[in-house]
C-alpha cells in the first residue's frame, strides 16, 4: 500500500497545498540566507549560514519528495519552473536580506516556527510526514540554538547593533503572523491528525520567543499589522527578481541532463 492510499482524495489534495507551502517557505529562505556567501561578517559565519542554507533546501527536499509520492510530480519542475502566482511563500521570507540582524532575526523567527512544527508533527498520524519531522528536527532546533544566540549578542551588543536589531524587529514582527495561517481544508488534516494544529504551535512559539527577544534582548515587540499578514497567495515584489535570479540557469538549459 502506498502512502497516498492512506488518504482519502480530499486529504491528498489539502496535504499536497500544504507540503508545497512548507516546501516553498524553505526554499525561498534558503536563497535569502544564500545570498550572504561570501559576505557574512566573518568566515565561520559564511559557513555556518551557508549550511543553514543548504540544511533548509534540504527540508524543501524532504516536503516535495512527499509531495511526488503523492501526486507524482517532479520536485526540480516545481521549484525551478513555477512562476511568482505560483509560489505559496510567507512574505517573511521574501524580504530582501537587509543588513546582518534583519538576516539572523529573520532567521531566528523562523527557525523557532519550523523547530516547533516539526516537533508536533513528529507525532503525525501519516507516517511519512512523521519520519520527515523526525530527521528535520533535529537540524532545526542547531539552526534555533545559533541564531538565538546570534539575536542576543546583536541586541546586547553595541548601542548600534540594537538599533539594528530593534529596526529588524519593527519590520519583520508583523509578518510571522503568516506563518500560522493555515491552507485551505488544513483543518481536516488536523482533525485527523495529520498535522499538528497551528494555534498551539503559535501559542509554543509566542511563549519562546517573546520572552527571549523582550526580557533577555531588551528590545520591544511592535503592533501587528493586518495588511502584513495577508494569505499565502499574496507577495511583495521582492519576490519576482528573487525567482527570476534562481530559476535563471534551469531555464536557459530546461532540458539539462545531470551525469
């Protein structure tokens, strides 16, 4: 038996949106975070976000390979051959790179979304995902422990490097409250047990991050912002360059073989 024909039609098509956007989210970042190699402050850094990089297309991976045993479709074709409307991306991710605490914090908050996603879904009732999970996991929570320690030392640091860590913070705040917008139908799957519920996810992430960026960094959460938490469907215009950058070489060669 395969692991789609464990899935009534309906759940397959809402676990297949929701793996897509999982996947994208990844992906996204991960050239974000790339865009840094060979700039970083100094030389580990280079390299540790350059495999923070690669550990999240590997995620990306992971979440499309899922997607193919469930509809068949080519992972490569789908991140090199989509369009922007077709992308389903949190803005958060798309924002250009910025300076070195608008990137780490970033990463931050993500980091801590994704760790405690992965941590719940551990416990999936669909087996594939919860093997998935299991393996991403413990990359996410190394991904989370530098990152956090990165915010610290940025916010605690000079008088400059907190404005720019508090600057960060009034831009990106509003928008992880995308992150826990759920895809069309995910109710179902939650119910079923298939994925774990976004509402407690954000309730483990407030209770983590809050507390670390207000008591132990000093810094000030802003107000959320409506316009910034808009569906999936909806992207800045950073996002076109960004994919006209990444997808440039698959397209020029579209039928490319790899020896």
């Amino acid at each position: 038996m395969t692991a789609a024909m464990t899935l009534t039609p309906n759940q397959t098509e809402t676990l297949v949106r929701k793996l897509t956007a999982l996947a994208d989210d990844e992906i996204i970042l991960a050239h974000r975070d790339g865009e840094w190699t060979g700039h970083a402050p100094i030389l580990e850094e280079d390299i540790a976000l350059a495999n923070i990089a690669q550990d999240e297309l590997g995620h990306a991976g992971m979440y499309l390979e899922l997607r193919r045993e469930l509809d068949g479709s080519d992972p490569d074709r789908l991140a090199f051959f989509r369009d922007v409307d077709g992308f389903t991306n949190v803005r958060l991710v798309e924002l250009p790179k910025g300076d070195w605490a608008f990137t780490m914090l970033r990463q931050y908050l993500f980091d801590a979304y994704e760790a405690l996603w992965l941590d719940a879904a551990r416990a999936s009732t669909y087996a594939p995902l919860t093997e998935v999970a299991a393996k991403a996991v413990r990359e996410e929570k190394f991904h989370l422990q530098h990152t956090a320690l990165w915010v610290e030392r940025l916010a605690l640091g000079t008088d400059e490097s907190h404005r720019r860590t508090q600057n960060a913070l009034n831009e990106l705040w509003p928008y992880t409250a995308q992150l826990f917008q759920p895809v069309q139908d995910e109710e179902g799957l939650v119910e079923a047990g298939i994925l774990p519920d976004l509402a407690g996810v954000r309730g483990r992430w407030e209770a983590l991050v809050v507390p670390h960026l207000t008591q132990k960094c000093g810094l000030m959460l802003p107000a959320a912002s409506a316009a910034a938490a808009a569906g999936r469907d909806t992207h800045t215009e950073h996002l076109a360059p960004l994919l006209a950058e990444m997808q440039s070489v698959a397209r020029a060669v579209p039928n490319a073989e790899v020896w």
